[in-house]
C-alpha cells in the first residue's frame, strides 16, 4: 500500500505501491517501491519467495505507511504538569512548577501509579523513539526504564545530575551519590533481559540536566564517565533563554556555553542538546565539529518564551537537528504538535530576516559571538559567506518530516537502524489512517475514494493524494489517526492495539 520515506532534508519518497517485507526479527529485509497487484506472485519470487511463505498485509483505503516519530527531548516526570506554568520564563518556572513536580518522585509508588500513563500517551501519539529525562531518583527512573522496557518501545532513558542551584528538598547531596546513582542506572538498563534476536531498544542515557544544576566537580566527573563509555549517549540543555545563557557562562567564567560542556568533554557526536536557541553562530560550528545533535523544542521555546531556535542556520552548520516535545516545557505529547510549530517558527524567522533587510545595511554588521548579538541578516547578502540553503527560509514539508523522523535518527546515532524505510534497518512505523469514519477525527479528510493514487512518484514531481495526505496528517493529525504504532516490527501501540485481547 501507500508508503512514506524521507530521503533527505528536501526530498521524500510517497509511494501508492509500495511493498515491504519484514522478517520475524522486525528488519526490513527488502523493499519495492511500486508493485502492480498482477506482478506481486513475480515480485516474490525474485526474492526467492512463495506466497505461502509470507503473511501479506494490504492496506485498507485511506491508509498509509511512514516511519515511527522520533522524540530527541522529553521529561517523563514533568507531565503530571503539563499546561501549567506558562506565564513564566525557564528559571522562574523551574523554581515554581517544575522542581516541586519533579520532587514527588521520591516516592516510588507515586511513579509506579504515574509513569504507565505518561508513557502509554508518549507511544501513542506515535513516537517510537524516545529520549526521556527522568527526575533525579534512582528507583523512580528504574520503574520508567522497566515500563519503557515492557512496552517495547525503543528508547533512551537517564537520571538527571543535579547539586546545585536546586531547592533543598530536590537535590543530590553530593557528587558521589549523583555518579554513583548514575552508574547504577546504566547498570540497570543494561541488565535488563534481551530480546529473542538481541536488538537493544532501551539504551541509558548520560543526563547532567544542565551546566547551571552541576558543579564543575560533578561536571568533570561526569565527563570522565562519559570518556571511559564511547558508545554512552549524552543529553542535556543547551542555550535556551538568554538569562541562563548568561549565567552559565559566570558561573563558569566560560566565553559561551557550547565552550563549557565542550571543557567537560560532553560534546561528541552522541551528545542531544536540547533547545539551543540562544546559540551564536561560533557555538553552532563548534557543535558541527564536534558532531552533536540539537533538539528543536518549538513549542516549549514559544510556551516559555523562549524564542525562536534558528534551525536553518544550525542546518546550514551542518548540525544535525531532531525535534523535542520537551514536556512539560511544552504542552503536547505528540511530535506533530512539534512539527506544525517548528513550521511556525521558521516561518517567522523568515519574515524578520525580510523586515530587517529592508533596513538597507550596507554590511558593516557582524555577529559578535562574545555578545551573541545578532544583525539579522544572512551573511551572504553582506558577501561574507555565500547565503545557506536553509537559513531564514520556511521549512518546507521534506524538512520537517526529516527532522521528525531521520533527523531525530541522527540525532541519537540511530540513522542505520531507524528513521526511514530501507532495507536492513528495523521497521519503525505508524499505519496512518485520515479517513474520518475510521478514526473519528473530522480535521483530517483527505481520504477522497474517487480520485485514484499517482503512481510511483517522488514528493516534488506529482499532484498525488497521498502527498495531500501526509500533509493533512502533520498539521491536522492526532492520535486518532494513527492505527498502530510498530517498533521492530511489533505492534506496541495506537488506536487498533489491545494488549488484553
Ligand atoms: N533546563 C534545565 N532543566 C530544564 C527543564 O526541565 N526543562 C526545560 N525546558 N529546560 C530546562
Ligand atoms: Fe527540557
């Protein structure tokens, strides 16, 4: 049936007749892009198939197939506070909603009642890749890895590192109990039972919560854990709200924030920084170097007033970008929510860019990275650097739908094993369906019976249904829509699962 795949940051594959064969492990062992229902007996048998060998799965109308959604940021721990708090700005709220929520983790019954729904939610409004915080608690973010672990969703799961600039009642009391925990958690993690064929799909998670709640002591420890661990992911905040960007860096006597963690050895290329609005463009090659990913929050950025992330700019950097729901900062478990903000957000990027050039500058500006100043302006139109591809423009449907699904592979070191249908990666994926009978959701009526599907075409070269569908889906879509929520090949959520049948 109707597939979807990304293919790079301005281009994806819709296919109306596309045929994927999964192996019993979950990996795509093979893919056709276009088979005509006659030629399917021919098909299979180039694969050295029989038609009893297989089970064939045809799509129902109006349905269609494209990779699971990747969510680079999110706090587990802070949903029991989402949509409240939004008057505040990032320190302010932290203080008053955020910490004190976080705090009632201590009791481990609390989390065994709360995390199955956080977690059920996260999966079903399609995200197949998680990175989640848990609070600072050690059992408590055991029984999130262990739900995360039953529900068989692929993910990376960490305790925060905090010893400072915390309320007394949230807060570790020592670097050696925070290291310690740490290690205790990753210990847990990776103890935990295999599947059958040995795909690992919880990983842990290095998680200093970020450089203004750790001491340089615990920072340099941190880093020295990270050192001795190459393959052990990193997440952290970075440059979200110009008030902590500026005392990050007194507190640390640093130039910028990028340059602090950098010190501690916490930039590599499986370190997730979330947010980076604030970042100049020096901090932004230095992430490049040193292969780092970013999370784009758009809806906690605008909830918290914390601006706009220049995500063409980090793009034209070559930083790889994912997209982060970053809950409770932002308000929607679903990656789609993220999607039609990150649009937003680019499109208002790119109407300042065009206000401020009418300023007729003659290129005297320059960014100033010690004062993060900015002009405004591409640096292009000042004959500096020729323009990027992607800085100030609106991201176009192609863009958004990588940073949701491959850009977010990448952004864990995933981009062999998920993001994208191809063959030998596992198969990721959400049945999407926008006919509104079957799903009840009446913003998405795309499914038109009578006019039939293009075929074999790429997104650009084509007016195609399923190309107006997806679009629909990603601005109008919910939870609604999505039918099943596939992780290695398994189906482990949405609206036709039912464990207990
Ligand atoms: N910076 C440090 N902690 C947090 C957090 O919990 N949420 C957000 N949005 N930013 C942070
Ligand atoms: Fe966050």
């Amino acid at each position: 049936g109707p597939v979807i795949s990304p293919q790079s940051l301005t281009d994806y594959l819709a296919l109306p007749q596309c045929l994927i064969c999964v192996s019993p492990q979950g990996n795509i062992e093979w893919l056709v892009e276009d088979v005509e229902s006659t030629k399917l007996n021919d098909v299979l048998s180039q694969h050295d198939y029989a038609p009893s060998d297989i089970t064939l799965i045809r799509l129902d109308d109006g349905e269609f197939l494209m990779p699971g959604l990747v969510d680079t940021h999110t706090h587990a721990c802070q949903v029991p506070n989402l949509g409240v708090g939004g008057e505040l700005e990032l320190l302010q709220w932290l203080d008053n909603y955020t910490f004190p929520t976080e705090a009632r983790f201590k009791d481990v019954e609390y989390a065994k009642r709360t995390y199955p729904h956080v977690v059920r939610r996260i999966v079903n409004s399609g995200t197949t890749t998680c990175c989640y915080y848990g609070s600072l608690h050690l059992e408590a973010t055991k029984v999130l890895a262990s739900l995360v672990h039953t529900a068989g969703q692929r993910a990376f799961v960490g305790k925060c590192n905090m010893n400072r600039n915390c309320p007394s009642n949230y807060i570790e009391p020592s670097v050696k109990e925070s290291v310690d925990t740490t290690l205790a958690l990753i210990n847990y993690i990776e103890e935990l039972p295999k599947a059958a064929d040995g795909e690992t799909l919880l990983h842990p998670i290095l998680t200093p919560r970020f450089a203004i709640s750790c001491t340089e002591e615990l920072l340099t420890r941190l880093g020295e854990v990270a050192q001795s661990n190459p393959e052990l992911a990193i997440q952290t905040h970075i440059s979200e709200n110009k008030s902590e960007v500026e005392l990050v860096k007194s507190l640390f006597k640093t130039n910028s924030y990028a340059e602090t963690y950098d010190k501690f050895h916490l930039l590599r290329n499986n370190t997730v920084l979330a947010h980076g609005v604030q970042l100049t463009e020096d901090e932004m090659v230095l992430i490049a170097k040193r292969g780092s990913g970013v999370a784009h929050c758009p809806t906690s950025n605008f909830y918290l007033s914390s601006g706009m992330a220049r995500v063409g700019m980090l793009l034209d950097h070559g930083v790889k970008v994912g997209l982060g729901t970053d809950l409770a900062g932002g308000y929607s478990p679903s990656i789609l929510a993220e999607i039609q903000h990150a649009s937003i957000a680019s499109k208002m990027l790119a109407i300042q860019a065009v206000d401020n050039k009418k300023c007729k500058c003659n290129g005297g500006h320059s960014e100033s990275s010690s004062s993060g100043e900015e002009d405004g302006h591409s640096r292009g139109r000042h004959g500096h650097k020729q323009p990027g591809r992607f800085t100030n423009q609106n991201l176009s449907i192609a863009t958004l739908l990588y940073l949701a699904t491959l850009g977010g592979a990448e952004v864990c070191c995933l981009q062999d094993r998920i993001g994208s249908f191809e063959q030998g990666k596992a198969f990721d994926a959400l049945l999407v369906s926008v006919r509104e009978g079957d799903t009840g959701n009446p913003a998405v009526w795309g499914y038109n019976p009578d006019r039939d599907l293009t075929h074999g075409v790429t997104a650009q070269s084509a007016d195609n249904n399923l190309i107006e569908w997806l679009e629909r889906f990603l601005f109008c879509g919910d939870d609604r829509n999505i039918k099943k929520v596939i992780v290695q090949g398994r189906t482990i959520g949405g609206r036709d699962y039912h464990p207990l049948r």
